[in-house]
C-alpha cells in the first residue's frame, strides 16, 4: 500500500536540500479550529503532540496521533472499501461518488489528497480529469459545496484589478482559465467548466509537482447560450447570452493585465475555449504574455508524438513521415492545431515550404471534406482546405466513408467531439490502408464522444492497427493470448512539462521552439521493443518521470533561443552551463512533492 515510501523519503531529501519550490520549515500563522479548517496546513489526526500544544489544538481532536502513512493507508482503504460497495452501481453514479469522496480530501487535507492521487494517477486521473471531470462539469452546480479558484465575470468589469488581490496566495506560477464555452465534446457549460481548470491543475501537481499554493484555476463567466442551464434554477452562472465581440475581448484583455500585474512571472494556460476565441486570444496574447493554448498547441505536441511513432511501429524511418496519408476529422482548435503543427514537421523534414507539405493532409468537418470550393469558407480553415487539383477526384464535402475509401490513408484521426463517428463502414475502409498497420486515433472526450472505442477499431479495421484514445480505456483482449495496446492520447502527457520547464527557464513566452521540443522529447521517449508493440506513449503512472524530461526540454529550448532569464537563485548563466541530465536532474529537484512540513520551530 504504502508504495512509494522509500523514494518519499530521498525525494523529502533532495526536495528539503535543493528545492525551491519549497520554503524552509513552515511556521504558520493560525491557532486552534482555523488550522483544521485550513486544508493546506491540516494534518487531521496527523498532528504531532508538540504542534497540539503550541498551535492551540488541544481538545480539538481526538488524542491517537496516526502517522501520514497510517492516514493513507486509512484512505486508501475506505476508498477500496467504497469501490468495492460501488459495483453493479450505473458506472456514472460511482464515478461520481468516486469524486465526491477525493474531493472531499482535497478540500481538507490537500498534503494527502496529493500524495494519493501521486502515488495512484493512473486509478485517480480518470475520476479529477477526463472522463469524470466532464461528467462533474455537467453536474458541476448540484454538486457545488465550497468554491475553489476565481470566478471573473462580465458584472466584474472595471473592477479585476483589484479583485485579483483578493486571491490569498503571494505567488502564483500557473493559471488555467476557461470561458467554458466548449468543454470537452460537450459544448457550452458556462461557469460549470470551472471543473476543467481544477482538474488540469491537479494534473500539474501531480506530473510536474507544481506547488499547488502556487496555482490558480480561473472561470471567466461571460454568459452562455446553453438554454438548458440558463432555465436551471440551481445554476451559479450568470444567467445571460454570452458575450460577443468586443465586449467578450475587454473582459478578457482586463483579466490577463489583471495577473500580470499582480504575478508578472505567472504562465497562463487558455483550456476550453470555442475555437474562434481560442485562436485570436492564442494570436492576441502570446507575444504580449507567457501563455498558451493546450487544445491547439499542447495537443497538436501529443498528436504529433503519436503520429511519429505510428512510423516506427509500421518499421519505417522517421522520414517517411512525409509520405503518410492522414486524414483528420474535425477543423476545430484541437484538428488545426494539429494539422498546423504535422505540415511543419514534414516541411523541415522534407525541407520545403509548407505547400507540398499539405498534399498528404485530408480536413474533414461537420460538412465533409473541406476544400477551396467551399462556400463561407472558415479563414482559419482556408490555408488547410484541397484546391481542385489535390482531391484525388473527391467533391467538395464528401463523406468520412468517401474520403477513407478513396484516399486509403495510413491514419485516421478524429477530433470532431462526435462519439462513434469512426463506425463499423468507415472502420472496414481502413482495411483497405494502403499500408499494413494503420492508425486509428479516436481522439475526443469524454469517453462517450469517442470517435470508436477501441473495441470496435480492432474488430473492423483489423488485429494490426495502432491505436489511440482521448480518454482511457481498457486494452483490448483479441484472443490466443494476443492484446490490442491502447494508448492515451491526451494533451496530460505535454502541458505540465510546459508549464514546468517555462516556469522553471523564466522564460517570458513560450515559442514554437519550445513546443516542438516537448513534441520531440515525447515522441522519442518510447523504445523500440514498446513502439512494436503498438506502445506509443509511456504509462500515465510515469507521467512524473517524463514530465520531468519535457519540462528539460522546454527549458532547454528556451536557453537555445536566448529567452530564459531564470528562475529564483538559478540565472541564465546556470541554465546554460548544464547538460541535458542535469537539466533533467534541476528540474526534478524543483518538482513540489507532497510530505507534512513542521508547522512550529523546534524548540
Ligand atoms: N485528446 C486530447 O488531448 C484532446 C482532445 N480534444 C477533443 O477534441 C474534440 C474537439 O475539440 P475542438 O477542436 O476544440 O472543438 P471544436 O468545436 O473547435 O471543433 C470541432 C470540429 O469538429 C467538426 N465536426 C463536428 N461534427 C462533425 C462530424 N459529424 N464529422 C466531422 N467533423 C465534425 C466541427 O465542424 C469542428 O470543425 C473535443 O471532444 C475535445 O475534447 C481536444 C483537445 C485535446
Ligand atoms: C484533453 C483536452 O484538453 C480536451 O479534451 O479538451
Ligand atoms: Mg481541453
């Protein structure tokens, strides 16, 4: 149970000794109830004799000290015990109630609410992020107890500048921020989608230790047009049509300034916003903050060390990446930031401009394949679309089917939002691939919006393909002894390198440069026996581990292109001097790690 105690105690070591994510011996300011009800100090029973006494807490508690294992231990077991009472229940009701009860530790003790969900991320992140994060989203205002991150809303105008002072933390090192105008493939949820910069941050503690005083999940409530929660009396947003314009971008615009003012070192991340307010705030910021967008950029990283590694599992040279025929469904933020991304890739391989690049890129939307003869053609989709002469005699707008059969594609992947779209017809056509294992990356979440499930994707397009999903599911059981990997393509595997190795190079942007390094480093982390196997990514249980090397290499990156000023004591002489292990090793150190601090000097 108690796995990790071992590497615990070095990692407390190494973290007391080198880390400057944590302070010294923390001495806290509180007495008595507001230290329990505080749940970055509590320790519930965990208090030493010594802190009872000199903190006011006698009385308080019940006299048995547990030790933080035997609280864990204590955990772990009701949640067992919990899971166990769980079964023959509608899978949606003990997701939930599985949430209800880590979130229940996480508004208390949040030392050991981390150091469950570290130890166990691979059991826990399907229940604080993809799929139930969606599914608590959507639940999000029944559900609602104690409020956790800031809420900035159109009534708040004018007034975010000082509002941002009311957040209780010095420093912060990382925001998310949503409008909730496009959750998951689930569409509009308003002030609901707060759930998604709660569960992505807790992705950033628990990959990229970030220190989680240090991070700020942020709703910006500009309305929304979904009608069934508008009429929903226990809705918490503001009940009002979103905001449009120019109007939507000064809240925006007052927002951003607002944070970097008050943090001029902070990193913000954009999660979750509908695609045209996705790309202008990715266009109208990134050179004036350090920020991203992990739909467009993040993904487009993880999709692309997929893509790469679908070569080297069909036993060719990376260069032949040139040569495949993919087709994407779905010309939203996530497919274009894609697409952008794999055209770069091919033109520095191929060492052209872009233009041929495109040849092999088919773009599917709602309406079909998109080219030039479109009508209304989307400006961000225009660059992408098939001018007559490329279609391979397809038509403007021709199905998913049509495009599959005619074009025999070496990938198909969707981010469309639109669960079962890749059905048996359109899986049976990629039989007929061109090539003898093709991939099938099934990209969108939540589960249910899957474009396949995985099951279904080896019994049409056969036994050989590679696959991928958004949202975790289970390997696939093919009989005589032979399984179907299912790998989990999700941006979790990049953005908390990024945020970590920004953060941690003091860099004031974050380039291209810089993402494709942590594309690269992903993409190259996987052997060659694993990638024969189908293994395109590593296991969600050492997400630590290569958090750590992307977060170098986005460091690394940053001190290539001369933009990393440092962080703390380390300068931008230090980070230039050290090798890539080193790099790798500094990052580590700086990674927060959850352990009980003294919360009284010793005497
Ligand atoms: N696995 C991962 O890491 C990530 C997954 N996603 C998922 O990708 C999905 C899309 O996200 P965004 O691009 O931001 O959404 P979006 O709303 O910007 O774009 C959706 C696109 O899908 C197209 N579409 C809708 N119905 C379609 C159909 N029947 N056939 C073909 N295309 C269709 C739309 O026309 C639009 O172009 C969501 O489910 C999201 O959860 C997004 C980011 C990361
Ligand atoms: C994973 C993610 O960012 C999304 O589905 O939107
Ligand atoms: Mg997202």
């Amino acid at each position: 149970m108690w796995r990790l105690a071992q590497s615990a105690v070095s990692s407390l070591r190494r973290s007391r000794r080198f880390s400057t994510a944590i302070p010294g011996p923390c001495i806290v300011h509180k007495r008595g109830a507001d230290i329990l009800h505080d749940p970055w100090f509590n320790k519930d029973t965990g208090f030493p004799l010594t802190e009872r006494d000199r903190l006011g807490l006698r009385g308080l508690l019940p006299p048995r000290v547990f030790s933080f294992e035997q609280q864990y231990a204590r955990f772990m077991e009701s949640y067992h015990s919990l899971e166990k009472n769980m079964q023959g229940q509608p899978g949606t009701v003990a997701s939930l109630t599985k949430w209800r009860i880590l979130n229940r530790l996480h508004d208390r003790n949040e030392t050991l609410y981390y150091r469950v969900l570290i130890d166990n991320v691979k059991d826990f992140a399907p229940i604080i992020y993809t799929p139930t994060v969606g599914l608590v989203c959507q639940n999000y205002s029944g559900l609602f107890r104690r409020p956790r991150g800031m809420y900035f809303s159109a009534k708040d105008k004018g007034e975010m500048m000082s509002m941002i002072y009311n957040w209780p933390a010095s420093q912060v090192d990382m925001v998310v921020v949503t409008d909730g105008s496009r959750i998951l493939g689930l569409g509009d949820l308003g002030v609901q989608g707060i759930g998604i910069p709660i569960g992505k941050l807790d992705v950033y503690v628990a990959a990229a230790g970030m220190n989680p005083q240090r991070i700020l999940p942020v709703m910006l409530d500009v309305g929304t047009n979904n009608q069934n929660l508008l009429h929903d009396p226990l809705y918490l947003g503001l009940r009002q049509p979103r905001l449009e314009g120019e109007e939507y971008l000064s809240i925006v615009d007052e927002f951003m300034e607002a944070v970097f003012t008050r943090w001029p070192k902070a990193i913000v991340q954009f999660e979750d916003f509908q695609m045209k307010w996705a790309f202008e705030t990715l266009q109208r910021y990134r050179r004036r903050f350090c920020m991203f967008n992990d739909d467009i950029q993040g993904t487009a990283g993880v999709a692309l060390a997929g893509l790469l590694g679908t070569v080297r599992a069909q036993g060719r040279p990376l260069t032949d990446f040139v040569k495949q025929k993919i087709v994407i469904v779905g010309a939203g933020s996530a497919g274009l930031g894609v697409l952008n991304m794999a055209i770069q890739a091919v033109s520095r391989m191929a060492k052209d401009s872009g233009v041929a690049a495109k040849h092999q890129f088919y773009l599917l939307d709602k309406d079909g394949l998109i080219t030039k003869e479109r009508e209304n053609l989307d400006p961000a989709v225009a660059p992408f679309a098939k001018s007559p002469g490329e279609t391979d005699g397809l038509r403007e707008g021709a199905s998913l089917v049509e495009v599959v059969r005619k074009v025999k594609p070496h990938v198909l992947l969707g981010l469309s939002g639109v669960g079962g779209i890749f059905n048996e017809e359109v899986l049976k056509a990629m039989r007929e691939s061109d090539c003898p294992k093709p991939a099938v990356f099934a990209m969108s979440n939540p589960t249910m919006n899957a474009e396949c499930t995985p099951a279904d994707a080896f019994k049409y397009a056969g036994e050989n393909i590679v696959f991928a999903s958004g949202s975790p599911f289970e390997n696939v059981e093919l009989g005589n002894g032979k399984v179907g990997h299912v790998n989990q393509a999700n941006n979790m595997y990049l953005f908390p390198g990024i945020g970590l190795g920004t953060l941690l190079s003091g860099a004031r942007f974050i380039t291209d440069g810089m993402l494709q390094s942590a594309a690269e480093c992903l993409a190259s982390h996987m052997t060659e026996e694993e990638i024969q196997k189908g293994i395109l990514y590593p296991s969600i249980g050492s997400i630590r581990e290569i958090t750590a090397e992307v977060g170098a290499a986005v460091l690394r990156a940053a001190v290539t292109e001369e933009l990393a000023e440092g962080h703390c004591d380390v300068g931008p002489k230090d980070l230039s001097h050290m090798s890539k292990e080193e790099t790798v090793d500094y990052v580590q150190r700086n990674m927060w790690f959850p352990i009980y601090s003294p919360l009284v000097h010793e005497k």
